[in-house]
C-alpha cells in the first residue's frame, strides 16, 4: 500500500493541543485539502459506555459530504472499526428517548461535523494519531464514489417517496406503544392513588410521591390566573373620584401625563433636529 | 484573509452609522449636534429615541398659569404637543437669517446705486436694437415691426416688492424682487396697444443689464420671465462670490403706477390689432377685434405691484401669525410642485388668498399659523374657483369688470383689491382642480390621527411620477403649433402673442379630460417652466422649452372597462360622442337592446387594460390636435416588463393567480365535502403568495413530456433524469387544513406528529378515490396534483403549540414556555394563513396590489436581497403603501406603486431623506382591516419605545403581531437593512430619471440587475440546471427543454414537485459554511450565487474544539490559531454542487489569502 510506505519518509504533524492534522482530499486531484484534527477522546467526566476512553479517536472538522460510511472506510486503514458517531458539535451522546422510524427523524444539518470512531483494539487510535499529514485520505475514488451535488440530491429526491402501507405501519406501531405507555401510567397513577387512600384500618400511607409531586397537577397558567382574579376583586370594589382628594389627584395626574408627553415630545424634536429632518427640501 | 480595500464591504460597521447630514445648500450650517441638555443621555447612542424617566417630583410641581394654559392648548387644538413643535421647528427651518438678512439688504442697496445711474441715451426708433452693444433683448419679436421711440434714462424709483418686504420669504432658493420704475417720459399711453409697451419694457430692461453687466457688484446676470409670461421678462441678479446660487435678485421693470388707466384694460378689450399682428391689411369684414384678456390683465398687472405690497402690508400688521402661515403654504405649495411656472399657485397668491380670508373675516386675525394654514387648504378644498370666482375689491369702481366678465374670460377667477386684475389669469382649470385635490387629501390626512400629518403634508415632496399613477409627457412641442391651427385659436395665439404652449394647454387638457371621463380622478400637468438663459444669448424658442408633462390619477373602478357606452344613436348627443371620437366610435347593439354609439378599446389582459388611457389619448391627440403618436411618450407600464408572466399574452399574472385561486377554491370545497374521516375539517386555509396573488413567478398548469422523467415504482410518480436539464419547477402551493380539537388528540408532540402522518395518508386515500388525483402522502405533508398545479396540503391542530411549549419542571409544575419550535408552527399554521387571506381582501379592494408586491419582490429578489426580506414582510411593506398612502393616494398602477415602495425603503441619501421611513426610531404599523385603535397606535409605539433594543431592526406591527414583528424577526440585520436601502436609492434615482426623461435610455431592467462587485466569491451555476432561468430578469434566448407545457390535463402521474437544485444547494451551503459567509441569490431565476466573507470570521481564532468547521491550523510560538480554509473552501463550493456549478470565480481583487 503506497500510504504504508510513505508512513515512514514522513512525520506526523501535531499541533499544540495534542490534536494530529490529518489532509482530507475530495478526490485524488482536489488542488486543496481540508484539514482533519485527531486525538484520542478524553473526557474526564463522561460516563458513556458508547465512547471506551482509550479506543476512541475523536476527529473534528469532517466535511458535510462524508457521511458516517465515508469515514469508517477512509479510517478502517489505521485498524477494524467497530463503530462511528458523527456529531453537530463535541458533546456528550444524546440519550434516545424511544426508537422513532426512519420517517419520522428529523433530518440532520448537513455541515462541518465532528466525529468519534471507536476502533476495535486501541491500536487504531494510535496508528491514526501517527498518520503523516503529506499523504491526503481521498473521500472519493473510483471503487467508492461518493454522490454530492446533483446526483445526490436526485437520489434524495428519489428516495423521498414512502408507500402509504409502510407509513402507516410506521404510524400504527408508533402509537400503539404510545396507548400502551399511556395506559401503564394510568395504571401506575391509579396504584398510587389507592395508595394514598385508607385501607381497612384507616391508616393513610403518606409519601413524598414520587417526583415530590403535589396530589393535583398544577400549572404555571393557573397560579397566574387565580392571582389575576384577585387582583380584579380589589379594584372592582375601588371607587373613583369618591373623595375631594381622589379628584384632585387625577387632575394632578391628567397634567403631569400631559407633562411627560411634552417632554417626550421635546426629546423627539430634539432628535430630529440633530438629524436635520426639518428641512423641507 | 486581507481586504484590499476596505470601503467595499458591505457588511462593514461602518455603514450602520447613520449618514452625516450634509451641509446646506446656502453655506450657513448650524451645528448637528443635539442640543446641551440631551447630550448626556445620548452619548451612547445618539439617535435612539428612549423610554424617558422623568422623577415624579417633576411632573406633580403645581403648574404656573402659563404653562396651564400652553397644555391646554396644545390638547385642544392639535393632535399632540409634537405636531406644534413640529411646526416651529420647520418654520425656524425655513426662515431667512439675519445674517442673510444683512446680505440681501447690503446687496439690494448697492444694485439701487447702480441702477440709479443708469446713463441717458439718445431716442432711438423701437425696432432699432444697436444701440446694445453686449445684450440681447429679452423678447420674442414676433411680428417684427413696431412703430415709437425709445431711449433710456435713469428710473423714476427703485423699490422692493413681493415676499422679502412683507416678510413672507423663505429659504431656499430665495429670491427678492426689485421693481425699477420706467420713467413716464420713456413710455406713451398709446403703448399699450401692439406690444409696444411690452416691447420697450424688455428694451428698458435690457438696458439696464447692459449698464449692470460691466459692474464688478453683480455675480451672474440672467433673463427670466414672470411666470413663463413671455410679456414680463425680469431680470436676475446673483451676488459676486460663492454663495450665488443662495440668492436671487429679480428686477422687474414697471411702469408709474397712473401709466394706464385699468378701465383700458378690461378683458373685453382689445389691445392687439390683427392686421398688425398677421401683417395683412385688409381687415376681417364685419367684426371688432377679438379682445384679448390676457394681454390686457398682463399689462395692467405691471402697474399694481406696488398697491398689492400695500395692501398685503396692512394685512399683515392686522394678523400676527401671518407671515407664518403664508409660509406653511409656500412649502406646502413647492411639495407639489405647484409653486413655480405659468400659471403656478406661488407665494404670492398664497398671500392673497390668506388676506382674502382674513379680510372677509372668514378667520380670525388672533388665529395661530397652523389655524390659518389649515382654514386656507379648506377655503381651497371647498372652493371651485373655477365656477365661483371670488374678489378681494370692497367697493370696486363702477367700471371694474363683473365677476361674470372675469369668467368668461378666464379659467379660473381670483379678483384683487383694486377689482381690475384676474390673479388667477393664466391658471387652467386643471391645476385648480389638482391645487383642490391636494387641499382636500391633505385635509382628510390631518384629521386622521393614526398618522403623522406632518411628515405627510409638509415634509414628503410629490413628484409627478409618485402621485400619478400614469405619466406621459408631450415632446417636439413645435407640434403644439399645428395643434393650435387644428384647434383654431388664432386669436388666442395672438391673445398669448404667439405662445402656442400656453394657447393650446387647456383646450387639450379639456379634450383629454372629456374623453378620459370616469376613467380618472384627476388629471395633472406640470406647469411650464420658466425658461432662463443668460443676458448675452437671444430668448429661448418656444418649442425648446422642456417637454411638458401630464399626470392621471386613476380611478380603479372604471380603468378595467375596455367599452366607452355612448348616447342611444337617435340621441343629440350622438353627434357630439361621433364628433369627439371620430371614426372609433360606432353603432354597438347590446344584450339589453339599445342601439348605442360606443367605442371598443383593444385589451385582453388586466395588463392592458390598465393602458387603455394610452390608446385614448393618442387617438383624441392625433384626431384633434393632429399631434402624432410618436411625440406622446407615454410611462404607464414600462415597469411590467419584468412581470409578465407569458410572452405571447402580454399579462402580468392576474389571469394567472386567478386561475391558481379558482383551483384552490375547488379544491377546498372537495376537502370540506370528505366523508369517512376520523375528526371533520374545521378550516382550509391557503397559506402561500399564489393564494393572494402576489407570488413573483405565478404557477401556471402544466401537462407534462413523460418521456423526459425516471418513474418511480410503487407510487405512480416521475422521478428527474439525471445528466439531463432540470425538470421545470412545479411550485408547491401550500393548503394548511384545520381538524377539528377533540379529546382524541393526544397531548404528546411526538403522537402528534404520527397522528398528522395518518391524517395525510387518510386524505390522500379520499382524494384518490373521489376524485382521482394523483397524492403523495409524506409525514409532513400531502401533495396532490390538480389541474395541473400542485397543492401540498399540511394538517394542523390548533392545540400543537400549545403542547410545543410545555414543559414539567422537576417540581411537577407545568411550565409554559416561548420556543422557536412553537413560534415557527405558530407562524405556519396560523398567521400565514391569516395573513394570506387578509391580503388577498386588500388585492379584491385594489386591484394592483398583487402586481406591486409581484414588482417589489421582483426587485428585492433580483438584488439578492430575498434571504433579508421575506415574502411576507415585502407583501405587508407593499400593504403599507395601500393602506397609509399620506400624502399620496393608494396606487392604481404597479410603477407608481413600485416606486413609492422604493421611496419607503430608503433614508440614506440627503436628497430624499426628508420622507423616507426611520426604521430606528418608528415601527411601521400596518393596519390590516382597520382593526387597530388610535389607543392602540399608541400603545405599539410604546412598548416599541420601550423594548427597542431587543426587537427587529425592521419592525413591522400589524393588528395580530403588535410587540413582536414575527416576520422580520430573523432578518435583515442593521448591516443588511442599510445596504438594502442603499441600494433602493439608486435604484430609484435610476428608474424616476428614466421615467422622466426622455433621453436616458429605456431599460428598467438595469434597477433589476445587482452590481456585483461587491461581493468577494461568485458561483456561476449552469443555466440549464436552474429551473427558473427562463424567468430572469434577463432569459436566455434558448430556453432548455424541461419536460413540462402549458396547459393542464386531470388524473396522470404525480410529476417533480418542488425539486430545486439551487435551494437545495443553497441550503447546504449555508448550513456548512454559513459561519464564514454569507451566500446570496436571485431566487427568481438567477444564475449567480454571490457569496461575502464574514470579516470576523477571518480574524485568526484561538484553536476551540466547538468552532473548527472548515479552518485550519497556522502555528506560532506554541499557539495554534486558526483561520478558514479558504481554498478548500473554494473547492467544496464546486464540489458540493456538482453538476450545477458552471464556475467558482473568486474576486481576489478585492482579498488576498
């Protein structure tokens, strides 16, 4: 292999940081090449089995056309592969919430991306980080194209299309393990009701629930509410220029509204003559 | 990355400030800054207007009386205490200085000097001219003979008059007037016959500009005359040094005020001989000579400067706001352009009119300057001048003319103190009607107190080609003579001494008025203006004068008929109708049964039809006036050009949107009439431009070369053809429907979805079976292929949001919380449709609104500026214009419209800032149905005030969206926003000087094609890729095959739909390299994506794991930073749009790696 041999007439370029930059050309004739940045992932306080510490490269910058095939095949050359994550930005793996079909996954944004491989045997990751930066991964060769531009967004086009009977089946199995999920907590809510009522003797079992949650679901909207309608009772009950001294205060109040809207509009003049929007023409 | 040059970018911060207003005009600045006691407050940010904090110790001090009585005041008679200050401030503006003062008095005193020593020289015969040696005589000496003597002699008195004595001038452009006093012995009272009078007044004056020309105190020497009245040149003196332009002297030669009795110079004289005009003998047998009105009123007009001076002094000493007053109306008048040429409403009839009000005590002498100026727009909008004349003479002596006599004689009647003179004589009845017009908009804006009345009356010029909505203008005025011979006005043409502009001005006005009807409201023309040329060349022809030109203000109601229904054919009116349009006119039977006589104009296409005033006028010019139509330039619809949507048919998309909302209607009814679904429809709305008929490029039904496309296998679908011409885009027109709310929903934004996903499908089975339309059910939407158009159809619960925005706090506290998600769901399903259909009532209201928006979207697309400004928020820009014309009147004609959207866009340049829109300080409130309040305005304008800082640099307020501006909420940014309006300047500066002006050349697209060199890296895509191209602003001559022809076919295979290569491509690259530039694209057809560095982008970063997308690395002592990639930038860029990239061309002019 021509990139084993030149592995040795070269030397690995690191950078400070710890990082390795590896060249990544589009085609063998690219005329530029992006710059790959490697290391082994280290994270002190990652607890994720998905990311073994000492058998994952973590590589930034991976270019929106080489998805997670591209780059399991430009890096199985360092070592066997056994699995890739690629990523909007570094960070810990989001935790999926339930499996969701294919139809239904909101797309991914197509840029620069950051990727973690974890190789089989450590090995990997040190062959990679010791890559010399004069021999370019190739995205694209003859054996594996790699479609972008038109090609690929016909293809998407193409594939775009779903038979009704696969996406209701999608649909039907989604929401049937959705009934059934509601139905288990119904059943959950309604143990712990029971237990929250008297049994034979009397007694009351009271807990802490179990999110310290209160007996009624309440809601941000309805504290407010209640605290508006308060707040209405008292002014209802208020009486309006009632008293000599009530009446005076709304004169009061009517000229320095009238006050504040002159100084207003003096600040506003004032504006537009620094603007010199008085002259007519 | 280094700039090269710095000022070109774009998107640097030096353009957010503000530009510096420029200096005057006249050389006496004043200092920009804020007054002292502000300074503090705004020195972080000087233009910003901020919420104000005044302590409440302030506001509750007891009042003194007098500022008691100021509120008071200011409650009562104005809006608010703005429009009073408002108005000071332009009266300060406008007002001369005494530094100016000074000036004029020194300059007037040393030009009396002079004149007073004027030499003496002998008697020459009047014909004889060679006693001038360096001037020529400012008059038209037509015939050439003359009989009498002339020689010159010192004046008799020299005296100001006019404006500056009285008080009433103002700035700029100010012009004192000098009344030189021809001495008796100069002048005989047999005179007045024959022009001889007229002809030794231009000698006199000719005199002096000899004697004035050789003195060092006089900077430039011009002839001019009064009013384009070619009897009364004048003389205009501009001082030495170079302040010239700032101040003009205008001597006027006069004869001794007891010159002419003005019983002598009645209008039912006759003062003009024909035998001495024609120079045949023999006179007509059997009649007088025809009298001659206007001759008479312009030489009895020389004799009374001097008692009008008077008794407008008197008036004023009587009235204090009188000076004030006079001058609103002067700007008020030059706003419009009625303030300067023949027959003008200048400040001197403005002066008139005030002294008439105040001497026949329609207003009170104790009034304000803003009761009386608006007293005098209502006198005007009230008054017809031209039916009830009115005098200023209290006792007029028993040999003045009648009111009757006046007019009879004249057009439009305004009788002075002395009852002998028509000040109104050379006004047609047209500009009075426009001058009543104008009086009454601007009244009726007043009143309205959700605008600004000020801005709108007084500070928003009204050029012809803004107000009217078509313009034409009448070239090769040497025409006009033949006209005038046509017409038969010999002895009016003698009457003008042989002006024929002027003669035959209101006889075609009246032919056009009579033969336009009810097409128009008003019918406008710019006044002829007064021709100037220097003391030493010979007087301007009469033909060389400017081309005149006309504005029509249409009345959409009846533009659209394209059928002139004449008088039943045995009717006396008959012969009338035939005589007015000649061989046009013909026995037409209608479906009712009368026989009539009608004319049938030409047009197929609301395009047309708006054009049909063109048709009509060219035909009664050229059948009366025998004036061809190769001289009528005619500027209604040039700007359609860039809309139209089909060649051959000539229409620019109404035909096609109908058909569009024909179809959706169908369709909508088919949806409501489903049977078998789970939950029933609540509401089908559309939510695309097509459904409201402002989409640029309107689908039109297509039936499709199945030969061309791939198919897909299980769903009878086409599929496109790779390494072959982008299939033709097919758009999407997005249908939200509306199910119903029922428990059955669940509350969960995942089961949601799914549920939506099952609906499309449940839909797209019913349409498929009842109907047999082609569907495609996808989990966000349902396409479904009608009539040859594509509906895409999305589901909706009204509840979704809702559910998008809570959120269960660790508590169990149910938190209800703003997010994109929700606003963006929000945005889709509910305002847009709202808005859609809101706006599609606005297009039923005026017809032209969709092809305005059609234009202006055109425009902001053509100029890449599509990402900046969405479709919704250019559609309620456009919106704006309809609904809050001040000062204007709603656009009937997409140029005019176009070209006032232009005008709102843009403060930047000093030459319009006087009207433009501030984006800073004001939202634009749009008031869609009328449903906001005044309470309402105020309330907006508040909590705009108020939040400032944190909401759109383009705020756009509507009745539903009044604290947030949800459609500029994204864009355009302040960098952006500016370029925008830059480049909206230029291109109305462009456009009004080509509408304008018959020597640029015709093409609008140049306002449609973006300067380019801006921009740092453009992507030159390959034409038969972009499936729009043949829309462009400029189409490719051989359009690719793209598989698609018009026409529509029912049932078939599902086509392409919404397949674009360039989005598509345009999404990516933003996505991947939005961090470092910014891309930018005619979506309407381009075949360029211009792309501009991010300057911060480009300055050297530290090395961060979170931000390294497309940089590299550069080391130095130990520390990575890292800068983009530029080349392999470069390289993605034609990698990613493989196949549609023609070329990656980077400028590097204008940048070095």
């Amino acid at each position: 292999m021509a990139v084993s041999k030149k592995k040795h007439a070269s030397q690995p370029c690191v950078i400070p940081g710890g990082f390795t930059v590896l060249d990544l050309k589009c085609t063998k004739n690219s005329p530029a090449a992006h710059q790959l940045f490697v290391k082994e992932h280290k994270v002190r306080l990652e607890k994720t089995a998905s990311r073994p510490l000492d058998r994952t490269l973590f590589v930034l910058n991976i270019p929106p056309y080489c998805t997670e095939d591209v780059i399991s095949r430009l890096f199985s050359q360092f070592g066997p592969i056994q699995s890739v994550e690629l990523k909007d930005k570094p960070g810990n793996p989001e935790p999926t919430e339930q499996k969701l079909s294919k139809y239904f996954t909101l797309t991914q944004k197509q840029g620069f991306s950051v990727g973690y491989i974890v190789y089989s045997k450590p090995s990997g990751v040190s062959a990679a980080k010791a890559h010399p930066q004069n021999v370019p991964l190739i995205v694209s060769t003859e054996n594996h194209p790699v479609k972008t531009g038109l090609q690929k967004w016909i293809h998407q086009y193409s594939q775009s299309f779903v038979q009704p009977d696969t996406l209701q089946q999608a649909v039907d199995s989604f929401m049937n393990d959705y009934d059934r999920r509601k139905e288990e907590e119904a059943e959950r809510k309604k143990k712990e009701a029971e237990q929250q009522e008297e049994d034979e003797e009397g007694w009351v079992k009271v807990t802490k629930g179990a999110k310290g949650a209160k007996a009624r679901p309440h809601s941000e909207v309805a504290d407010k509410r209640a605290l508006q309608k308060e707040g209405k009772k008292t002014k209802r009950k208020e009486l309006l220029n009632f008293y000599s001294w009530q009446h005076r205060q709304s004169q009061r109040d009517h000229i320095a509204e009238l006050r504040k809207k002159f100084e207003e509009d003096k600040q506003k003049i004032a504006l537009l003559r620094a603007q010199r929007k008085f002259r007519p023409y | 990355m280094k700039r090269k040059v710095e000022e070109t970018t774009t998107d640097g911060d030096n353009e957010t400030e503000s530009i510096e207003p420029n200096l005057d005009e006249d050389g006496d600045e004043r200092p920009t800054k804020a007054p002292k006691g502000d300074s503090k407050r705004k020195a972080s940010n000087p233009d910003l207007v901020r919420p104000l904090k005044v302590s409440n110790k302030d506001l509750y001090k007891a009042p003194t009386p007098e500022e008691l009585n100021q509120l008071k005041e200011t409650e009562s008679l104005f809006h608010c205490s703005l429009l009073k200050m408002q108005m000071e401030e332009l009266l300060k503006e406008v007002a001369l200085s005494d530094n100016k003062k000074r000036l004029v008095d020194s300059f007037v005193l040393k030009i009396t000097e002079l004149l007073q020593s004027v030499p003496e020289s002998s008697v020459v015969e009047v014909s004889d001219t060679t006693w001038l040696s360096k001037v020529e005589v400012p008059f038209i000496l037509v015939p050439k003979s003359t009989k009498g003597k002339f020689h010159m002699e010192p004046p008799a008195s020299v005296a100001l008059i006019g404006s500056y004595p009285l008080g009433t001038c103002i700035k700029p452009r100010v012009a004192v007037d000098l009344m030189v006093t021809i001495p008796s012995s100069v002048i005989h009272p047999m005179d007045a016959i024959n022009q001889r009078y007229s002809r030794k007044r231009a000698l006199y004056l000719a005199g002096l500009a000899e004697h004035l020309l050789s003195s060092k105190e006089v900077g430039t020497l011009r002839y001019s005359c009064l009013h384009g009245n070619r009897l009364r040149p004048i003389l205009l003196l501009t001082p030495p040094g170079k302040n010239t332009s700032s101040l003009t002297l205008r001597i006027h030669a006069c004869p001794p005020s007891d010159f002419l009795k003005p019983s002598h110079l009645n209008p039912r004289k006759s003062k003009i001989q024909t035998e001495w005009y024609t120079g045949i003998d023999a006179p007509q047998p059997g009649g007088a000579d025809t009298p001659t009105p206007y001759y008479n009123s312009t030489v009895l007009g020389d004799h009374l400067p001097g008692a009008h001076l008077q008794f407008l002094s008197a008036v004023r000493d009587q009235c204090g706001a009188f000076k004030d007053a006079v001058a609103l109306l002067k700007v008020w008048l030059r706003q419009r352009e009625l303030d300067q040429g023949s027959g003008c409403f200048g400040g001197f009839l403005a002066s008139m009119l005030l002294a008439y009000l105040l001497t026949s005590h329609k207003v009170s002498n104790h009034m304000s300057a803003y009761q009386l100026f608006r007293n005098a727009l209502h006198f005007l909008a009230s008054t017809d001048l031209t039916e009830n004349g009115i005098t200023l003479a209290r006792n007029p002596d028993s040999k003045a003319p009648s009111l009757s006599d006046f007019h009879s004689a004249f057009q439009v009647v305004f009788v002075d103190p002395s009852g002998h003179l028509n000040l109104c004589a050379d006004m047609t009845t047209q500009t009075y009607k426009q001058i009543q017009h104008e009086a009454s908009l601007s009244v009726r804006f007043w009143d309205d107190p959700t605008m600004d009345g000020f801005q709108a009356m007084l500070m928003t010029p009204k050029p012809l080609v803004r107000t009217y909505d078509h313009v034409f203008q009448l070239s090769g005025l040497a025409k006009m003579q033949s006209a005038c011979k046509k017409l038969d006005l010999f002895s009016e043409l003698m009457d003008h001494s042989g002006n024929y502009v002027v003669t035959a001005l209101p006889l075609l006005l009246s032919l056009l008025q009579r033969g336009l009807g009810e097409r128009i409201h008003v019918l406008a023309h710019s006044l002829p203006s007064d021709p100037e040329w220097p003391v030493t060349s010979e007087p301007p022809k009469h033909k060389d004068q400017p081309p005149l030109s006309f504005g029509l203000l249409l009345n959409p109601d009846h533009l659209v008929s394209v059928l002139e229904k004449g008088p039943a054919a045995d009717s006396p009116k008959a012969a009338e109708f035939r005589q007015l349009w000649g061989d046009r006119s013909e026995l037409r039977r209608f479906q009712d049964g009368s026989i009539t006589e009608a004319v049938l104009w030409e047009a197929s296409t609301t395009c047309l039809k708006r054009l049909v005033p063109q048709q009509i006028i060219s035909h009664l010019l050229q059948l009366h006036a025998d004036i061809p139509p190769s001289c009528i330039r005619y500027v209604g619809g040039l700007l359609d050009d860039v809309i139209i949507v089909r060649k051959e048919s000539c229409g620019t998309g109404e035909e096609e949107s109908l058909k569009v909302v024909q179809s959706y209607d169908d369709l909508s009814r088919k949806l409501w009439q489903l049977e078998n679904l789970p939950l029933s429809i609540t509401s089908v709305q559309g939510a695309h431009p097509a459904l409201r008929y402002t989409q640029v490029i309107p689908p039109v039904p297509v039936k499709l070369d199945y030969k061309r496309f791939d198919r897909e296998k299980h769903i009878r679908a086409l599929l496109p053809q790779e390494g072959k011409p982008c299939p033709a885009y097919i758009t999407p027109i997005k249908v939200i429907c509306h199910m119903e709310g029922s428990g059955k929903w669940p509350h969960d934004r995942l089961a949601i979805r799914h549920i939506k996903a099952a609906f499309h499908i449940r839909l797209a089975e019913l349409l498929k079976n009842t109907h047999k339309y082609p569907c495609n059910p996808t989990p966000t939407h349902l396409d479904v292929w009608k009539d040859g158009l594509a509906f895409r159809i999305q589901v909706a619960y009204h509840r979704e949001p809702q559910v998008l925005r809570e959120v269960v706090s660790p508590d169990g506290m149910l938190l209800v919380r703003d997010n994109p998600e929700a606003q963006a769901l929000e945005l889709e399903t509910q305002h847009r449709p709202l808005l859609t259909s809101t706006l599609h009532g606005l297009q039923q209201q005026h017809p032209c609104f969709g092809a305005v928006c059609r234009l202006a979207k055109r425009w902001l697309g053509a100029q890449l500026f599509s990402a900046d400004v969405c479709e919704d928020a250019a559609d309620l820009l456009v919106a704006y214009l309809f609904l809050h014309p001040a000062p204007f009147t709603p656009p009937s004609s997409p140029q005019v419209g176009f070209l006032r959207f232009l005008h709102l866009l843009p403060p930047a340049t000093r030459v319009i800032a006087s009207s433009s829109f501030d984006w800073r300080n004001s939202p634009l409130v749009v008031n869609l149905n009328s449903q906001l309040t005044v309470a309402d305005y105020t309330e907006i304008k508040n909590a705009f005030v108020a939040s400032r800082e944190s909401l759109p640099t383009m705020f756009i307020g509507t009745p539903t969206d009044r604290k947030l501006s949800m459609w500029t909420a994204e864009a355009p940014s302040v960098q952006m926003l500016q370029r925008i309006i830059t480049v909206a300047a230029e291109s109305l500066h462009v456009l009004e000087a080509q509408l304008t002006d018959r020597t640029q050349t015709q093409d609008v697209r140049v306002a449609f094609r973006p300067p380019l060199d801006v921009y740092d890296v453009l992507i030159h895509l390959r034409p038969k890729q972009v499936p729009l191209v043949e829309s462009a602003v400029d189409p490719p001559k051989h359009p690719p095959p793209r598989g698609a022809h018009e026409g529509a076919v029912a049932g078939g295979v599902l086509p392409v739909v919404d397949f674009n290569p360039v989005s598509l491509y345009l999404t990516e690259l933003r996505e991947a390299f939005g961090d470092v530039a910014l891309f930018f694209y005619d979506p309407y057809g381009g075949t360029v994506i211009a792309v501009l560095w991010k300057p911060k982008a480009f300055t050297p970063h530290p090395f961060k794991t979170g931000m390294m997308g497309a940089r590299c690395v550069e080391v130095s002592e130990d520390k990575a930073s890292t800068v983009p990639n530029v080349e392999a930038i470069l390289h993605d860029f034609s990698v990613l749009g493989e196949g549609l990239v023609h070329k990656v061309v980077p400028r590097t002019e204008k940048w070095v790696v």
